[in-house]
C-alpha cells in the first residue's frame, strides 16, 4: 500500500474531515471477517513459554491442590458411614452377627429391609465410633487446609508468570512502534493504535489472569473427580458422563456466535478512542465552526454499535453458565434417584452415594467455569489478535550492513537523481539533482501540494527513495544508521510537540547530558530565555501535557531551541516561525544567521519574507524544482517566484484563475 504525507494524500471519502497528516484521518470501516480464534490463541499461549518453570509450579500445585481436594468428599462419605452404620448398630441387638441379623429379616420377609443392611458395615450393639469419626474429620480439615495452600501459591506463581508475559508483550509492543514507518501512523487513526497499546493489553492481562487458573483448576479437577467416581461407582460415572458431550456442544454453538460479538467490540473501542481522543484535541474548532451536533452524533453512532457489539457478545456468552447449570442439575437429579436405589438394594453405601453426589457437582463445576471463561478468553484474544496486528506489521527497512558513517560533520548535502512517489502510478519528486554547501541556507517555497515537506523527510529517511541517492558529506544516507543521521539533523515542525514535564528538560529533550549553562545559551540565542525568566518557576516550570501555559509561539521557540541545542549540521526548519510575531521572527532569523555557521540549513516557508538572504532558493511545483537562485535573480526572471511573491506583498494583484493555473 503506498503512503502519502498530507499535503500530496489523495481525498478519501469519509463522514467526517481528516487532519492531514494528523492520526484520525480515514477511518476504518467494519471488518467483516470474525477473528482466526485458533491461530490467535496459540499464539498467545506460546509467549508464555519464557516461563515455562513457573509454569511447571503451577501444575505441580495446582495438581496438589485438586489431588487433596477430591479425595475429601470420598473421606467424608466414609464419616458419614460411621454415622449412620454406628446409629443402626445401636438399634441392632448385641450379641449377633450381622449375617445372621440379614438372615432373620429375610426369613421374616423383609428383604428390603435386609437388603439395606447387606451393604452396610455393622457392629451390632455398639454405637458410633467416635474415635474414629474424629480421626477421619481431622484428616479432612489437613487435607483441605494444604489444598488450600498449594491453590494460594498456584495462584501467587501464575500472577508473576501472566504478569512477567505481558510486560515483555509491552516492550515487544513499544519496540515495535519504534521501527514501524512513518507510513504506517499516516494511515492508522491515534486513538486506534492507542487503544491497541494499552485498553487490549490491558484485557490480555486480566484474561489470562482470569482464564489460565481457572482453565488449569477446572480440568485437573474434572480428571481428578472423574477418577474418583470410577473407584465410588462405574454405573453412576456412566452416568455423569453424558453431560460431557452435551456441554462441549452447547459451548461451542455459544462461542461461535459470540466471538464475531466480541471481535467486533474492541474494534468498535479502539474507532470510539480515536472519534473521542481527535475530537477532544480539535475541540477549539468544534466549538468555533458550531459542528457539536455533528459531532456528537458521530459519538453516538459510534458508542451506539461498540454498545450492540459489547451487549451481544456479554449476553450470548452469558448463556454458557446457565446452560451448564442446567445440564448439571438434571445429572444431579438422575443421579441422586440411581444412587438411591443403590443403596436401597445394598449395592453402595450410604456415605459412598453422598460422596458421589459430591462428585458430581465437583464435576459440573468446573465444566460450568469452563464455559463462563470462554466469554473472558475470547474476549482476550480478541484483543490479542488486534496487538498482534501492531506487532506484525511491516518493520520500516533494516540500517544498511556494515554502515557508514561521515568522517567529518560540515553538512554538505547532494542530491543525485533523486526519484520518489509514494504512489507508482503519481510520480511526485523526479529526477532533482541538488547541492547544499556547508553553511548555505537552501529556502524552498511553493504551493500546497508541491513536495516541500516529502524533500525534507527525504533527508531525514522518514520515506526511501525509489531511485537516486542524496549523501551527507560525501556518504549516501542510505547507507547510514537511521540513529547517525537523524543525530546529525535538527528539524523544527511547523506542529510543536512538548511533553508533559519542565521547560528545562524539553529543551534538553535533544541532547539530555546538556549543562545548565548550555540549556540557556541555546535558550537565550532563539530568545527563549526572554521569556522564561518571567514565569514564577522559571526554567523548572512544568508544562501540562498540551502545553497549555505557554503560547503558541513560545512553544515554537522551545522546540527551535531544543533543535539548536543539539548543534546538527545540517538544520530543517519546516514553517517553524508560522506561530510567532513579526518581532520575534525578525530576531529568530538573527539568531539563526548566527548559528547556522559552517551549518547547512533547509527552511520550508510560505512568507517569503523570512528567506530573502538564503543562499538558494528553490522554487518547486508538482515534485519539480522549476526555479532556483537567489531573491534578487529570481525576481529578475519573473517566473513562479515573482508570481509569488507578488501575490503576497503586492496585493490582490492575481485573480481565482491564475491562482488555481499556479497550483
């Protein structure tokens, strides 16, 4: 896919405007397809692996938990055994043996009642062992105060093991940022890949912190109970059984329906993010051109389908746990009228066909936990394959192996042949042939559109040429680090960036092993300083995330002394002086003349006021230098530049058709 600065970025059809260049602009629309569930979640699994000793513990303790666990209940059926074997013994007469207790009540005709007894241990006469009895509850108690403990250190050992994955998930995630292109956040939407970076890490991390124990626990415990009910009882685990296949159908016929909900939810996040973040950045021109309306039903539209997405996706898979529930309790039911009659007939005891009834609800448990993960483990994935996205996508090329690096720093720059278009079928920089000397200052002017700033990110490597070569004193920049470079370049934007933090650490933000005395020699050379020294705090003045405290043209001199701090050789200055006064322009020129010595320097400018002493001026249209020369030779020649300038200084002079002819 090509890539386009704004000003040469072809027109999208879209509900709402795009900032050029900006984060928000062409909005993506609804993906049809539903998320690749299985690739996804393998995946995800698979970057648990650097914890594969933790993850070793958890088995080992989660299966000392369930192991302690499930032989609980067949130890408490065999307490109740005492209980109530030891109440009928009471009743019985001493002195006889059971046998002949059976035998009396069969010639009697009460075989039922016979048959009963047949299946119990008795003691005629004696009552309740409770010596016995007490041994067997204090061995319960051990045994479920260690299960316990193994499942609380299962627990602590898989927090540290999700916890360390997706630390190391941000930092793949944050290095991957770092190496995509600058296309790449041309086409993707701020608030997007925000909500990428952080909303759907954050739900991978509390998917798998939810999901993983619970998945372990469930399935040991399922293993665990469904051997235990084998040695209670064949006929009734045949029983119990059933529902297993029952309950994987009815789980998967949910989860089918319910993944494209919650694929479709955190796509729906991530465009809300970026409606909310680039309205709330924009909100002085909402205000200003009276679109509230206009954007608040966007925000509602946008809020109405996350709504629809999220609601479906929580309701549908919702349905797993009662559904579960459900199959449980008729297997419970089923169950409990078998295991009567069991019992009645002799076949089991009494304590056997609680324990069992205890199994069976340890083993609907967790296949009902099961299926109320599947919402939390779907959504997680989800979220993963939206990360996985970022983390997948092109890297920008690789530094040229081994690089070469400039032996000297005078910031003599050519260019040769130099041929560029982010779209093959629109070429847009052809054939430019360019020297920039040492301490020359290159000032390049000409319409909207004409490839002013793609010149300049050339330099900087933003974008590779398609054909030709540019070098910085005497190396092709091709064959350099990116980090070489852009080490040796200063660029002030016409869009100033401060970050949250003092005055003082935004101008050293370009070299942070700056002195004090070397912050405020570049302060005071682009007339920072001036203005600094009136604020209450000075230069440990903290500015707000907008920078909000300062004006917009003293932002601009922050960012132009923060370039000149660093002291490149070869200067970028792209309309950097469009936010300040005519005054403060006039002395940001001096102090530019003054440290640009033995420096190139490259300034983008629509006011042609600013560049009249440059050394060259470039004039280009449609990709093309059409022009060049000084002030003075191009106004002789009375080409595109004289058109220019007279348009600007000379009045209304042109009219709309020789306006629209030049651009």
């Amino acid at each position: 896919m090509s890539d386009s600065e704004s000003e040469n970025r072809p027109v999208q059809a879209a509900p709402r405007p795009r900032r050029g260049g900006g984060p928000f602009g062409g909005m993506q629309g609804p993906a049809e397809k539903a998320i690749n569930f299985g690739p996804s979640a393998k995946r995800l699994m698979r970057r648990l692996r650097p914890e594969w000793f933790g993850i070793i513990w958890v088995f080992l303790f989660a299966i000392a938990s369930v192991t302690l666990s499930v032989i609980g209940p067949k130890l408490l059926g065999e307490g109740t055994n005492l209980i109530f074997e030891g109440v009928i013994s009471k009743k019985l007469p001493a002195g006889v043996t059971q046998d002949q207790i059976i035998q009396g009540l069969r010639s009697q005709g009460k075989d039922s009642y016979a048959d009963l007894l047949s299946g119990m241990h008795l003691h005629p006469g004696h009552g309740i062992d409770f010596k016995a009895l007490s041994f067997v509850l204090l061995l319960v108690l051990s045994l479920y105060v260690l299960s316990s403990i193994f499942g609380w250190l299962q627990a602590y050992i898989l927090n540290d093991v999700v916890q360390k994955t997706v630390f190391r998930l941000r930092e793949d995630v944050e290095a991957k940022v770092h190496r995509l292109p600058l296309s790449y956040f041309d086409k993707t939407p701020r608030g997007e890949l925000l909500s990428r970076v952080t909303n759907d890490i954050d739900n991978i991390s509390q998917s798998l912190q939810q999901t993983l124990s619970q998945v372990v626990s469930s399935i040991l415990m399922v293993v665990g109970v469904i051997v235990m009910m084998f040695i209670t009882s064949p006929l009734l685990t045949v029983i119990a059984l059933v529902t297993i296949p029952l309950t994987a159908a009815i789980t998967m016929v949910i989860a089918k329906r319910s993944q494209k909900m919650f694929a479709a939810q955190w796509k729906h996040t991530g465009e809300l993010n970026a409606q909310i973040e680039e309205n709330f950045t924009g909100h002085a021109i909402v205000k200003v051109f009276g679109r509230q309306r206009e954007v608040t039903k966007v925000f509602d539209d946008k809020n109405d389908e996350l709504f629809k997405a999220s609601f479906g996706g929580q309701f549908v898979s919702g349905i797993i746990m009662p559904s579960m529930m459900f199959v449980g309790n008729l297997v419970y039911v089923l169950i409990a009228v078998v295991g009567g009659l069991q019992v009645a007939g002799g076949a089991m005891r009494l304590g056997d066909i609680q324990a069992f009834i205890q199994y069976s609800r340890q083993f609907t448990q967790p296949l009902a936990q099961l299926g109320s993960m599947a919402n939390l483990l779907q959504s997680g994935v989800a979220s993963a394959e939206r990360v996985f996205a970022v983390l997948d996508a092109e890297d920008q090329s690789l530094d040229f192996e081994p690089a070469e690096s400039p032996k000297s720093s005078k910031g003599l720059l050519e260019f040769e042949n130099v041929n560029f278009s982010y779209d093959p079928e629109n070429p847009l920089i052809e054939n430019i042939n360019l020297t920039a000397k040492p301490g020359h200052t290159i000032a390049i002017v000409g319409p909207t559109g004409a490839g002013k700033t793609t010149l300049v990110n050339l330099i900087m490597r933003f974008y590779e040429l398609n054909s030709g070569r540019i070098t910085l004193d005497g190396v092709d920049i091709a064959k350099m680090t990116r980090d070489d470079l852009r080490s040796r370049i200063g660029m002030v934007l016409q869009d100033t960036w401060l970050f949250g933090g003092t005055i003082r650490e935004n101008i050293a933000y370009s070299k942070p092993d700056a002195s004090d005395d070397e912050i405020i020699e570049a302060a005071t050379a682009t007339y920072v300083d001036r203005f600094v020294r009136t604020l209450p705090d000075g230069y440990d003045t903290v500015l707000d995330d907008e920078a909000s405290n300062v004006s917009a043209g003293e932002k601009q001199l922050l960012t132009i002394a923060r370039a000149f701090l660093a002291k490149p050789s070869v200067l970028i200055l792209d309309e950097a002086t469009s936010s300040v006064d005519t005054r403060t322009e006039v002395l940001v020129q001096h102090a530019m003349a003054a440290l640009r010595s033995d420096r190139t320097s490259f300034v983008i400018a629509h006011r042609l006021s600013t560049i009249r002493d440059a050394d060259l001026i470039l004039v280009m249209e449609h990709g093309t230098i059409v022009e060049q020369g000084t002030h003075t030779e191009l106004l002789k020649v009375n080409g595109a530049y004289a058109r220019l300038y007279q348009a600007q200084f000379a009045g209304p002079v042109l009219d709309e058709n020789e306006l629209v002819g030049e651009a």
